[in-house]
C-alpha cells in the first residue's frame, strides 16, 4: 500500500540545529495544519504539503533530504542552498521525531 495521507496537526513544527547550538538554531510553525505531517509507508519522515522537511530512505546520503517551504512559516535551510526549483538537498548526520501530548487532569 503506497498510499499517502496527511495528518492535521496545528500545534507541529520542524526545526534545524545549527552547529548544535540552540541560538544559530531555525524553528519553523505549521501554518497549514491539514498538510503539516505526510506519512507515506515507504519512505521516512516528510512535512508540509510542498515537503518543508522531507527525508527518503537513506537519509545519510548525500541529497537524499530536501527542504522547500510552503506549509510552514520558515525556511530550516540557509537561502543561499536553494537550487532553481527553491529546493535545498542535504544529507543528515541524524534525525529525532517527538510527539508531545497533554497530560489529562483525573477531575
């Protein structure tokens, strides 16, 4: 099954660390929730409707990540990576994915 679905998610965000630091680092906020998470079986993680984040199967190799920027506010790449096509491939060392949830109150 190849199917693609996105997932709604108002509250999601991508983000890059720069040099593994918090203060070079890009945070960038969904501002199209009905896009914001594709989930597509056979590859890794993708993001936003033009794939803001997108990761294919070997993401440690070179060009296998690319980032676009159309459903969140942000671009996570440097401007001056952007091809013709306002696209940035680039491999990653690693990636993390978190899902944060509400803890209910018991009331």
């Amino acid at each position: 099954d190849l199917r693609e679905d996105y997932k709604y998610c108002k509250d999601s965000f991508i983000f890059s660390l720069k040099n593994g630091t918090i203060q070079n680092s890009i945070l960038s906020r969904v501002i199209d929730p009905e896009h914001a998470i594709l989930s597509i079986r056979t590859c890794g993680p993708y993001f936003g409707q033009g794939y803001d984040l997108a990761m294919w199967h070997n993401f440690n190799e070179d060009k296998n990540c690319w980032n676009n920027q159309s459903s969140y506010d942000k671009r996570i790449r440097n401007t001056s990576t952007y091809d013709n096509y306002n696209r940035s491939y680039f491999k990653a060392a690693e990636y993390e994915i978190f899902r944060l949830a509400r803890k209910l109150s018991k009331n």
